[in-house]
C-alpha cells in the first residue's frame, strides 16, 4: 500500500491555496484527461465486478441452494462469478497501465515546464535561490506529487466509487441491514481520522530520529582516523547508542498508534458482522429478507469499511502533495526579470555601447556595487576594465551583456536601451565570454557548438581556426570529438579557455564582453589563449575585465573601477602620465614584473 506522507505545519494548505493548486493542476493535467477519465471509468467497471461476487453469492443461496435445490441457478452464479473475476482481472490491467501512463506523462510535463522555466530564470534569481532548495523542488516535490496522481488518486476514486456502490448496493437488498451495518461508520471515521493526526506525528519524529541516527554514523565513520587516534571509540560508541535508542522509541511509539487502530478496525468489521448475522437472521425468521441477502451483507461489510478508512487516511497524503504541488506553482509563477518586452525590437548590427549614468544594487544586498557609471565605448573600441578586487567590473560587464537590468540609468546599443531589446538579438550581438566557461559532458564540438544549436561541423571548425586553435584540438587522436569529460576534466585549463573562446567565435557577435581568467596557465597554453582573445578581438567592440597587462596594452582607452565608481578613464599613455592617478600607481606595479592586474591594489 502506498505510504502515507506526514504534513509538517508549514506544509498545510489553506482553502483558498488548495483551490487554486487544484484548478491550476486540473488546467495542467489537460493533456492526459483522457487517460483520466478513462482511468475513472474502468476502475468503476472494476468496481462493478468486485461487487457481482457478493450479489452472486446471494443469487445462488436464494436460487439454487434454498429448497427446491436448483442446480441452473448454481452453474448460472458460478458462470457468472468466473466472468466476473476474468474481466476483472483484464480491466485491472489497463486500468493500471492507463493510470500510471497519464500520471508520469503529468509527471514528465510538468518536470520539463519547471525545469525550461527555471533555466530561463535570469542571473538576480540564481543570487536568490539556493540550488539544492531548487533541486529538490524539481525531485523530491514532484516526487511526491507522482505518488499522490498515480496512487493518491487512484485510492481516492476507487474508494469513493467502492463505497457509494456499495451503500446503493446494500440500500436495495435491505434498507434494516443497511442501518446496522452504518452503526459502525463513525466509531471507523473517527478512529482513522485520529490515527492519521497521530501517526503523523510519529512519523515526522521517526523522519527526524533517523537524519539524527544518519548524521551520527556518518559522522563517526569519516572520523574514524580521529575518534582513534585519541581512543574515543567508548565516547563515539555510547553517543551513537543514544541517538540509535532515540529511533528506537520512535518507532516504537509509531507502533503503539498504529497497533490498536487496526486492532479495533478489525473488531469494528467482525463485530458489525456479527450483528448483521443477528439481526439478518431474526428478519430472515420475520421472512423480511432472504438468507442470501444475509450472506451478501456479511461478504460486503468490507465493502464499506476499508473505503471509509482509506478516505480517512488519505485526506493526509493530498495535503502533503498539495503543499508540493503549491511550492512548485509558485516558482513556475516567477517571471525572469530579464525577458522581451512587449513591443521589443532587434539590436542593430553595429554601433556605440552607451552606459548612462548606471547604478546596480544586487538583490539582498545594501550597497551598490556601482554607483553613477557614464561611458561611452565606440564601435570596434576595445575597453580595459581594471581595478582592484570586488571594485564592480565584472558587474559592470554583467550590465553591458544585460545578464542583469540597472537599478537606475541605462545601458544601450546603437541607440537601443537593451531593456527594450530581444533577448535572441542581444544574445547575438552582445556575447559574454565567462571567466570560467563551463564545459558539459560531451565532446569538443559540442561544447563549441552550445553557442549556436544549428552550427554545422565545418562551422564549428572555422570557429577554431579564427581563433586558431584547430591545429591544436584537431592533433588530438580523436580530434574534436574527444569527450571532455565532466566539467572538462581532460583538458588542460588553457583549452578550457580555447572552447569557451570558441564558443564566442561561432556567435561571431558585434560587442564582446571578456571576463579574463585570473589563473595562471602554463606559458604554452597561455600564448596560444592570448593569441585568441586577440584574433577574438579584431573587428568587434569589446569590453574586457583585464588581469593581464598584456591584455590591458592591447586595450585602446582603460576604465579603472574603484568602489563601484569610475575613477579614470582614458588611454594607457594619458592615464601613466596623470601624477597619483590610480592607473599610474597600479602600471608602476605591474611594471615590478606583477602579472595579474587586481592583486596589487591596496
Ligand atoms: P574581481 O576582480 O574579484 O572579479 P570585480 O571588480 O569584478 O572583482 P564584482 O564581481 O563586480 O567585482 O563585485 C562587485 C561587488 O558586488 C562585490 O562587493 C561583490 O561582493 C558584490 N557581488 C558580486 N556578485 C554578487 C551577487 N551575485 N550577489 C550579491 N553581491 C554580489
């Protein structure tokens, strides 16, 4: 039987939330209504078949078996039950085939639409959200969503539609019998409902007790070389005795709930037995119902009871899906604060960036990381970015490729504020080479060809060769598709660079924003990285954050960034010639054979 799930308090629902996760899914679950509904209608032909049984039985004890005998009727109920048990049997079948295909192809949409979603969330989300936290939305909530669509519901219908059956059933044979037998529903009712609030409880103490017994061993076993290096084997050994006698009880008080209610729901059902067998039998002596019918009563009690408990108990299980299914909504319901806009229009092919007196505060944060930014970066300009350590220009960088909108003032392109702007132009024309470019399992060409999805192979290697690096991947001995394994692993950090630099070829964009890599790379990869960038650079506007003086000569003016501020800006000759001017003192530096730019701010 499926498990049922404990509610944590935060995790209840209020009815005006529960309705709108209920219309919400029912608008989701559209695509597999028909599967629904078939679902519904054969498990209520199922229900059918259980209930011919009992009705059987009692048309063969009235009809064949109370004198005179007659053997038709028997070989007719037999036939009948036979029948009844196959077709059963097939129904049971595609109903379970038709149930668990419309709950995983609910499961499988909404897994995608949340998964699309959030990888167009934008960058301020991701500096929100914790990733394990949207991990387990994506896992775990929808997890237990699929428990409650293939199990939940399919309990829920079959239960409801067994029970009104039932009654409708009992209600037409003897209306007497079917008063005793409704007797004892409310003693069932009410002892589920507090078995399901009390094992709850229980439940969420054993859940607990056993992250705590978990995190104990865990604990214990990575420490090992410690715990005996200092011969605390006793102390580590009497610890993990207590939490290990914590499950314990937990469980066991788990069980002292769960013992007596099925204890007593077995008593309900044997002792209203017994009272339809006395009553049936006082009114089969009236003559007011058949002894079939007793039999039937007695064979169908089950009938009524199980379903009541099992709604009882369910009511838990749908709460705790339904708290799921709420959190879930809610993430589909944020909208990416970086998308088209409406009337947004293409950025044109070429012309000047114009930051505008630009601020941007990040989310959660109290101070701005730039503050009163203005510059104008001409078409085909290449702009150094320098400055010390957490100055703000890789934010500022950030802005130009518009992974975030300003707080205050504007940054635009050809005469386009780029919040007015397409997100596919912009991702076109204005490309961010990231510091560290991820790479994805798969090979080299993949990963190149991430950048733009249709490229064909021999676009993929013009790619490389604008950059020249072909030479150097296609010496591999399986060339460019050599799989780089996770994360990159096989190549060297250097060709990490290369692909990611690739990646910006193959867009071949109007405005470049480089973030250079701070780490150091062996001399040969490093020429070949540099020789790159340089050939990256040619013909396009670019804006570069610069570690490497080497990058910053090639720059035609320089922007030091200080505190979230622009403090200079000109060209390398202007700015070494300003007397204690910020560049000047950071150049003088450099020149002490210092390789990376930001490290020798004070
Ligand atoms: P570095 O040379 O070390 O890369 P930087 O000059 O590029 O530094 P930024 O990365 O732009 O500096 O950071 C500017 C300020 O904004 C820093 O104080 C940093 O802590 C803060 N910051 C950067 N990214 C975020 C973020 N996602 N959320 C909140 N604050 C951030």
């Amino acid at each position: 039987m499926w498990s049922t799930a404990a509610v944590a308090p935060e995790d209840q629902l209020d009815r005006v939330a529960a309705k709108r996760v209920l219309r919400r899914s029912m608008a989701l679950a559209r695509p597999v209504r028909r599967d629904v509904v078939l679902s519904v209608v054969l498990i209520a032909a199922s229900t059918l078949c259980t209930l011919a049984g009992p009705t059987l039985v009692r048309y063969a004890i009235d009809h064949g078996l109370t004198p005179p005998m007659n053997v038709a009727a028997v070989n007719i109920a037999v036939a009948g039950y036979i029948a009844a048990t196959v077709i059963a049997y097939f129904i049971g079948r595609t109903q379970q085939l038709t149930i668990n295909r419309a709950g995983e192809g609910f499961l499988r949409d909404l897994r995608l639409t949340s998964f699309g979603h959030l990888l167009r969330q934008s960058m301020s989300f991701y500096d929100r959200q914790k990733a394990g936290v949207l991990v387990s939305r994506l896992t775990s909530d929808i997890d237990s969503m699929g428990e409650l669509v293939q199990f939940g519901l399919l309990q829920f219908v079959s239960a409801s539609l067994l029970l009104v059956f039932t009654l409708v059933l009992l209600f037409l044979m003897s209306v007497p019998l079917t008063m005793v037998c409704l007797v004892a529903l409310p003693i069932i009712v009410f002892a589920s409902v507090r078995f399901q609030r009390r094992s709850n409880t229980a439940y969420l103490d054993v859940r607990d007790r056993v992250g705590q017994n978990l995190s104990a061993l865990q604990e214990s076993i990575t420490g090992v070389r410690v715990i005996q290096a200092y011969a605390r084997e006793e102390e580590q050994i009497r610890r993990f005795g207590d939490t290990n006698r914590a499950l314990y009880d937990a469980h066991m008080s788990s069980v002292r709930v769960s013992v007596p209610y099925f204890a007593l729901v077995e008593w309900v059902g044997v002792a209203a037995a017994g009272a339809v067998v006395g009553v049936g039998g006082w009114l089969v002596h009236q003559g007011s119902v058949s002894v079939g019918t007793v039999a039937a009563f007695v064979l169908l009690l089950s009938s009524v009871f199980e379903p009541v408990a099992q709604l009882s108990q369910l009511f838990n299980s749908i709460q705790s899906a339904g708290a799921g299914l709420h959190k879930l909504y809610d993430l589909l319901d944020t909208q990416p604060d970086v998308r088209d806009r409406p009337g947004a229009v293409d950025l044109p092919s070429i012309g000047p960036i114009v930051v505008d007196d630009v601020s941007f505060t990040y989310a959660g944060s109290s101070r701005p990381a730039l503050h009163d930014v203005s510059l104008t970066v001409a078409p085909g300009e290449r702009l150094a970015l320098v400055g010390p350590t957490g100055a703000g220009k890789s934010t500022l960088a950030k802005l130009v490729a518009r992974l975030y909108d300003p707080t205050s003032g504007s940054v635009s392109f050809g005469g386009v504020d780029l919040r007015g702007a397409t997100t596919t132009s912009l991702r076109e024309q204005i490309v961010v080479v990231p510091q560290e470019g991820f790479l994805f399992d798969g090979t080299i060409r993949e990963n190149i060809r991430l950048a733009r999805a249709g490229a064909t192979d021999a676009e993929v290697d013009d790619a490389l060769r604008a950059i020249g690096a072909w030479d150097r991947f296609a010496a591999f001995p399986e060339g460019l598709d050599t799989e780089v394994r996770e994360r990159g692993s096989r190549l060297s950090a250097g060709e990490q660079q290369l692909v990611s630099l690739a990646r910006a070829a193959l867009v071949d964009p109007a405005v470049l924003v480089l973030d250079e890599a701070t780490s150091n790379l062996d001399p040969g990869t490093e020429a070949a990285v540099e020789a790159a960038v340089e050939q990256l650079m040619r013909g396009r506007t670019t804006i570069v954050v610069a570690h490497r003086l080497s990058t910053v000569r090639r720059a035609d003016r320089i922007a030091v960034v200080d505190h979230g501020a622009l403090v200079e800006l000109g060209t390398h000759d202007e700015l070494v010639a300003r007397p204690e001017g910020r560049y000047a003192a950071l150049a003088a530096a450099w020149a002490a054979s210092q390789p990376i730019l930001t490290t020798h701010q004070p």
